[in-house]
C-alpha cells in the first residue's frame, strides 16, 4: 500500500538472523501494537475521548494543527503532498455521520 510497513521490516530483520518464524511473527505483532503504526486508530480513539461535543474536537484540532502538533489519524507520514485515499475517506465518513446523526450519536467526522 505505501512503502515497507514497520511490522513487516521488523519481521524481516529478525527472520534475516536466521531467527524462527514464531519469533520473527511476534516481533511484528510487537511492532503492529505501537502508537505510530497499527496502532494509530486506538490513538485516535483516545485522542477524541475527551470531547463532548464537535464543536470542542474541532476547537481542540485546529489548535494543535496551529501548534504543529502530531493529529493522529490524517494520512501517512510517507506522503508528503496528502494521502490519496483521504478523498474516499472523507466522503465515506461524512455519509455515515449523516446516517448517524438521529442516533443521539456525536458526528465527530
């Protein structure tokens, strides 16, 4: 998808040591677990935790984006002129906080 993923070079350069594959396997799960690789959508999740309302996410982002704070979630650090596959992200996303809207959900989207 975009270029060599932390996981799988991890589980390379442990197979390369001639390790065993349940070793190399666990190495990759290791590092699929970390904030900035798989597990960048559960920081997400806690990063949104907080706010009670959209208005409060928006507020909140727009500083850190003013901040020049890391916002988990927006792209891949490989793309340097945006992730080409936030246009079907942001259309997907706003369609289902549409459907969500009369659920008494919050449309973060």
């Amino acid at each position: 998808e975009h270029d060599l993923a932390a996981s799988t070079f991890a589980a390379r350069v442990t197979i390369s040591s001639l390790s065993d594959m349940h070793s190399a396997i666990t190495t990759a799960i290791g590092t699929l677990r970390g904030p900035l690789h798989g597990g960048a959508n559960e920081a997400v999740m806690h990063m949104l935790k907080p706010y009670r309302s959209p208005d409060a996410a928006e507020s909140a982002i727009r500083e850190m984006l003013a901040k020049k704070q890391l916002v988990m979630g927006f792209g891949h650090r490989i793309y340097k002129g945006g992730d080409p596959r936030n246009k079907v992200f942001k259309g997907i996303s706003r369609m289902l906080s549409m459907e969500r809207e009369g659920s008494g959900g919050i449309p973060k989207s």
